[in-house]
C-alpha cells in the first residue's frame, strides 16, 4: 500500500521554506481570528485575542503542526460578509504576532479569498495563500500570489454551481483554478489543492468525495483535506455537535491518508497528530523505534 500512495512530486521551495513530498503527512492547524467561526473557536471575542492566538500557535507547533492557518472571515454559510480592512485587521496583527513568536521553519498561511487581504497578509509575514475560491473569486488573487512569489492551496468551491458527478465537478474545477494560476505565472511546484468537503456541498457528496480523494491524484499536485468537525460529521454520528466531532475528524483524517492526503487541516493538532503518526508508518512506512 505505501508505493501506492507515497508522491513523487518535487519538493516545494520558496524563499527560506522547503517542503518535503511523500515522507510524512503534514499537519496544518487552524487559528480562527474570527468571532464567530462554525467549530467555536474564534479568538476574535477575547481582549487579549492576539495573545491567544500565539499561545495556541506555539502549541500547535510544540505538539508537530508544520504549517499555522489563520483566517479572518468564517466560511459558514450563515456568516456574515467581513470588508477588506476588518478582514485585515483581523488577521495582519496576528500574522505580525506569529512571524515574530515562532519558529522561522513554521509556514503560516492566510486564509482569505480577497486579494487586498491577501497582499497586507504576506507583507505582515505569512508565507502562502489558501483561497476557499480556488482564484476564481477575486480576479488580482493569481497576481498577488505570482508577485509575491508564494505557493497557493487552490479549494474547489461549489456553492452556486450546476452539479453532474461531484468528484469530476471537482476536478474540472481545480483543473480550471490551476491553469488560472499558471497563466499568472505562478510555477507548477507552488500550487495545492483541496477538495473543499463542505463548501455547497451535500453530506451524501462529502463522503463521496472522502471515499474517492485518491482520483483527485489527476491533478498532478498535493492534495489538502479539510474535514476538521465539519457538519457531515456532526450528522454522521448522530447530530453531534462540533465540539464532539474528534473521532469522526480522526476517522476521515486517517481515511484522506491512506488515499494519499499531503496535508490535513485541523483544529485539534495534539491528538490529530497522533492519527498521522499512525497512519503514515502504516501507509508510508515512516516510523522509527526512537519514536516510541
């Protein structure tokens, strides 16, 4: 099963970062500078906010997360629209904030789908973008991405769209992003992508997906998974509630890995990591004894 799976692809370089393919699955952990995220983990709400969120960064890392995602707008259906200068103000001093605290190895994300967002982001010291729009929302996403030289998480987003077979939807419409991306001039080895479980979406589509990630190989590049206590989950198991959405999340982490996720996103790094460890000297092949 491991040569099934391990990718070839080449290692994913920019400025002082250098990202190994195909040897681990990493982990990406979520800090919501938002205060309404779906999973009620915002950190907007709290006066020391920004504190808090270098505190549960440096955890994240401490227990082995590689990359930090911060985002300023929650993706809920149901939430409100966020303007370009409280986005930014939201996520810049936070990225500030992190930049400084840790590690230079760390990769932080911005997690935005508007350019100008973007932009002030990367200034403040975040090192990619993950656009939930895949650079088809924001027109200048591409060239913000190609001017600065950052590799890009490309999510397929099918709210609003016509549906015929969801995982060929998909890929048609990563395939789209894609070619956006390299007609900007962003390079080939900078370029993710993500499957966008939830985002318009049905809970049928979402397992459909989860349990055929691995044709999503097509594209030629990493594959991110975010399912972190998404709804399917909460509904799967009964009507949970997003704070009990560990074990399912664990389910579909281990599940994304053996299909081949590169990366998984994921709001509780400590026993999520756990999940990789495991999977990945199963799948990959990629433990030592030093280690246990």
């Amino acid at each position: 099963m491991a040569a099934s799976v391990n990718n070839t692809f080449p290692p994913m370089s920019w400025g002082e970062h250098t990202v190994i393919w195909g040897q681990q699955t990493y982990v990406m952990g979520i800090v919501n500078a938002t205060p309404d995220s779906f999973s009620g983990d915002g950190l907007q709400t709290a006066v020391d906010w920004v504190q808090r969120a270098v505190e549960q960064a440096r955890h994240f890392v401490a227990q082995g997360a590689r990359f930090i995602d911060v985002g300023g707008e929650s993706t809920n259906p149901h939430a409100t629209f966020v303007e370009v200068a409280e986005e930014a103000a939201r996520v810049v001093p936070v990225i500030q904030a992190l930049r400084t605290a840790l590690p230079a190895e760390i990769i932080i994300s911005i997690d935005t789908y508007k350019a100008a967002v973007a932009s002030q982001a990367l200034e403040a010291g975040a090192d990619m973008i993950n656009d939930i729009w895949g650079l088809q929302h924001d027109p200048e996403m591409a060239t913000v991405a190609h001017e600065h030289a950052v590799p890009v998480i490309l999510m397929a987003n099918m709210r609003g769209s016509t549906r015929y077979e969801i995982v060929s939807d998909v890929i048609r419409f990563l395939s789209a992003s894609i070619e956006r991306a390299l007609k900007a001039g962003i390079a080939w080895e900078r370029i993710m992508v993500d499957p966008g479980i939830g985002f318009g979406t049905t809970p049928e589509e979402n397992l459909i997906l989860l349990r055929r990630l691995g044709e999503l190989r097509v594209l030629g590049r990493p594959i991110l998974l975010g399912t972190s206590r998404k709804a399917t989950i909460g509904l799967v198991l009964g009507g949970l509630p997003p704070s009990e959405r560990l074990e399912g999340t664990a389910a579909t982490v281990a599940s994304g890995i053996t299909q081949g996720a590169d990366i998984v996103r994921v709001h509780d790094v400590p026993e999520i990591m756990r999940v990789v460890k495991m999977s990945d000297a199963i799948v990959r092949g990629t433990w030592s004894q030093t280690e246990v």
